[in-house]
C-alpha cells in the first residue's frame, strides 16, 4: 500500500507531503540534512529565520507565545503584505503538520482506504438493501471470517493449502471491513465507536503493561 507518510522521505513529492510534522507536540520543519549532521528546525525558529532573511517587520527575537500571537493577527491584512503573506505560510504548515499527525496514525493503523466512489457505494448499498438485510449481511460475512480463521490455524503457515487459506482469510476479511464500515454509517456510531476503541485500546496497554493475562487480554 502505498503511504503519503514517512520519516524518511525520498524525492520532492514524499518531501513535500512530509515537509512540515509533529514532534513532541511541536511542529518541524523537514529541513535538515541527516547526512551532514544538520538537524530539522522547529516551525518557530524556521519562520524566525524567513522574517530575517526578508526583513519583514516582525518581531522575530521573542518568545515562541508572542510570536504566535502577532503572526494570528498578522492573518487579518490578508495576502497583500509580505507579513501577512508569512503568517498565512506559518498558520498553514502548523495545520498541515496537524494533519499529516493524523494521517499518519490512520496509514499507521494498517486499516484500508476506502474511496471517494466506494464510500458512495457503502451508501447506496444501504438504501438499496436496507438497514435489516445489511444487519443480516454482517452477521453472514462475519460467520464466513470465523470460517476462515478456523480453516487458516488448521493448515499452519506454509504449502500451497496454507497459502489458499490465508487467501480465503484476507478476502473475508475486506468484506467483514466493508461491513463494518456500514454498521458505523447505519447507526451514525463513528464517534462513539472511535471513543470506544480509545478506551479499549487503553484498557489493553494497561494490562499489557502490568505483564497480566486475562480472558479478556484480547478485548
């Protein structure tokens, strides 16, 4: 699969998706070079160093606080002005950085990208079948995945029956997400899904922590 994230980007386009990212809960610029010992640069003494080298009138030699507040009302003389043009820039790489964060946790998780075209299929699906036969579709699909799962620890791990099961286990799979996706759209649950998993995960870096293993260790 391919990703738009890295930490170690190759070519303009990887750097330009991976320009700006979060560290420590502060944003970075990717400006370094590894090679030559050159550290990145942290997005506040990055612009400190664009209004210097564009002798913008704006005070660069203050705390990162100030900084950031003069930059948000620089916001409000638009484009037309050099100044206002390196708040937008400085306003815009802190926000895509935060975004990046975010897709990088997405594309970290290993889940699978559904399309623009395939989330209007999801919900067409759902008008056209109704929620009760898509309910019943799930429960279906999710019986077919046990199935698999069973028929995958049977075979182990090598030969060519191995290699047929874990084909039937990855196929089952897609559609049990597919389903999934549904349900969470059906029922309008993608918050308190995703709070829900928050919570779980946390449960289980817990006990995970403390060594501990419980029937529920899974859960």
């Amino acid at each position: 699969m391919y990703r738009l994230t890295t930490d170690n980007p190759i070519g303009n386009n990887q750097r330009a998706y991976n320009l700006f990212y979060v560290e420590e809960g502060e944003t970075w610029v990717r400006d370094g070079d590894p090679k030559a010992g050159k550290p990145d640069t942290r997005l506040y003494d990055h612009i400190r160093h664009v209004i210097q080298d564009t002798d913008a009138e704006i005070s660069a030699y203050v705390t990162d606080a100030e900084l950031d507040e003069e930059l948000h009302d620089l916001l409000f003389d638009g484009t037309g002005t050099l100044e206002g043009l390196i708040a937008h820039y400085y306003t815009a790489a802190a926000f895509f950085s935060e975004l990046r964060a975010y897709l990088k946790c997405y594309e970290d998780s290993g889940m699978p990208r559904i399309s623009p075209d395939g989330s209007e299929t999801i919900d067409a699906a759902i008008i056209e079948y109704g929620e009760n036969a898509q309910m019943e579709m799930a429960i279906e699909e999710m019986a077919e995945l046990t199935k698999a799962i069973c028929k995958r620890k049977r075979t182990g791990a090598t030969g060519p029956e191995a290699v047929a099961a874990r084909g039937n286990l990855i196929e089952e799979v897609a559609y049990v997400f597919i389903m999934l996706v549904q349900l969470v759209r059906m029922f309008d649950g993608a918050e308190e899904v995703q709070q829900t998993v928050d919570e779980k995960l946390h449960r289980l870096k817990s006990r995970l922590e403390r060594g501990g293993r419980t029937n529920e260790q899974q859960q």
